[in-house]
C-alpha cells in the first residue's frame, strides 16, 4: 500500500506532481538540490491551491491540508521509508541515471520507483535498479493539476502488480492513464513534438511569422495554444531533447529537429522559464521574436 511518495525534482513537473499527491491524501518528501529552488515550488504549489480554491474544484480547508502534507529537503534521508519514488528531474538520460544510482541502495526492497521520462527507454532505465520488475514510467501532463492524463509505460522487466498499484494511485490522484508501450516519446509527444518541429520548420522556411503560424493553428485547427507558443510553454530544450529521441531511437528523417530550434535552445532562449523563445516575454505581454 502506498502511503508516502517520494518527488525527486521540484521544478515546474516536480511540484505538479507533489501537488496533486498531497492533494489526494499522500505524504509527499519533495526533493531538490536547491532549497531556494523548493522555496520556489511550495510558493508555486500554494498559489496554484489558491487557483482551485477560488474556481471552487476544492474546498477552503483542503489547501492547508495539501500544503501540511508536503515535506521538503535538499538530499535522500528518509527514503528508505518512501512507498513510491517519482522521478521528475530534468528530461536528460544521464541525469536520471546518476539519480537512480545514488538511491537504489537506500530504498527498501518493496518499494516502486517510477520516472516521469516524456520520450526515454523506461527498460534502459530500469535496469540501473536493483528491483527493475519494480520500476515503471508515469508520465504526467503539464500542468499536472489541471491535465487529465497519465501515461503510464511498462519496461520489459516491469511486473503486473507494479502495474496494477501505479494504476489505481493514478485514479486516486483523480487522473485517467493511458497505457504506451516502450517507445521513443510514447504516445502524446511521438505526435505532438513532431507537429512542433514542423511548425519550427514552417517558420525558419519563411512560410509564416511567429504569429500567423500560431493564430492558422488555434483558428483553423481549434487548438487552445499555438504549437510555437506551446514549444515556449513546454520549454525548447525538452522540445530538442524529445526530438532527438525520437530521431535517434525511430532513425527516421522526417523527426530530424529543425535547426532553428537547435540554434534558440544554444543561444539559451528556452522559451517561457527563461523569459524569450519564439516570443519575449520581458514586457508586459509576450511579443513574437521573429
């Protein structure tokens, strides 16, 4: 049974998901490097528990309730009384590996350990475990609060009562899963980081401006969010980063990343988190860069 959760990550995927757990009734111990860096999340967390407060999703008493089940710290102690470990550390192979790394050891042998990977090889990272039948993705969508879905992806090693308890936490968290199998990018971003990068490509050929791309697509496709505005919101270099998973793991040219992206993301313009992508948003309202 899985009472304590353990959040390694408290970005923007970290506190998301340390929010809705404490929300659902879990201990949660969120993890960083940085204790400004948690400052920052629980800030975060309390204002999006205002949010749903004032829409009325939840009640008045339940925001300190969430807020008193939280526990922060810089460091692993403690978690060998963790039931569940989300991995939400920035989407690098190599960082999530030295994680796994540094807390196989400490975890108690019952314990499930599950990655929120949006596009790497839930069986290649499992095998850096000591129990890899134990080991699975759950993929949330951002902003974990307000999405409904949780991808949820087995590793050739992951067995059926992983399965089955990660399952039933994710409706308990009030979430629905789809299940994907042990693909480059899943199901979500195998089709939207795709649509991305063409419309990176649309822009760096001249077919349109920043804002004719995103107004064509939120008019005459009915999307809530232009892509090039959505490649800000999910931050560029994740954007890349799936990318080249996709074209490194399908070997299939259609998924090479478009240069543009590549040039953005080396100049540091990663979208929203560092305040210019493909619009700036160090004014009072974002203004397309190109």
């Amino acid at each position: 049974m899985i009472r304590k959760i353990g959040v390694i990550g408290a970005g923007q995927m970290g506190r998301g998901i340390a929010h809705v757990c404490a929300l659902a009734g879990y201990d949660v111990t969120m993890v960083d490097i940085s204790e400004a860096q948690l400052a920052k999340a629980m800030d975060r967390i309390e204002q999006a528990l205002d949010r749903q407060v004032s829409r009325s999703e939840i009640e008045p008493a339940d925001k300190p309730a969430a807020l008193s089940r939280i526990r922060t710290q810089v460091g692993y102690s403690g978690f060998e009384t963790i039931d569940l470990v989300i991995e939400a550390a920035t989407e690098s192979e190599e960082l999530k590996r030295k994680i796994f790394a540094e807390i196989r050891d400490m975890l108690k042998d019952e314990v499930i350990v599950a990655t929120n990977t949006s596009s790497l090889s839930i069986t290649r990272l499992a095998a850096t475990m000591r129990h890899p039948e134990r080991f699975m993705g759950m993929h949330f969508m951002n902003p974990v609060p307000r999405m409904q879905l949780v991808e949820l992806i087995r590793g050739i090693a992951t067995d059926n009562p992983t399965y089955e308890v990660v399952r039933e936490l994710v409706f308990k968290l009030d979430k629905t899963p789809a299940v994907s199998e042990d693909f480059p990018a899943f199901i979500v971003n195998r089709i939207l980081l795709p649509m991305i990068n063409e419309a990176i490509y649309t822009l760096y050929e001249g077919v349109g401006t920043v804002e004719a791309i995103d107004t064509a697509m939120k008019l005459g496709a009915n999307h809530p969010m232009g892509p090039l505005e959505l490649a800000d919101f999910i931050g560029l270099d994740t954007c890349l980063s799936i990318m080249q998973v996709l074209y490194d793991g399908l070997a299939d040219s259609k998924y090479r990343p478009c240069p543009l992206l590549v040039k953005y993301v080396e100049a540091g313009w990663l979208g929203r988190k560092t305040d210019r992508g493909f619009y700036d948003y160090r004014g009072d309202v974002p203004v397309p860069t190109r």
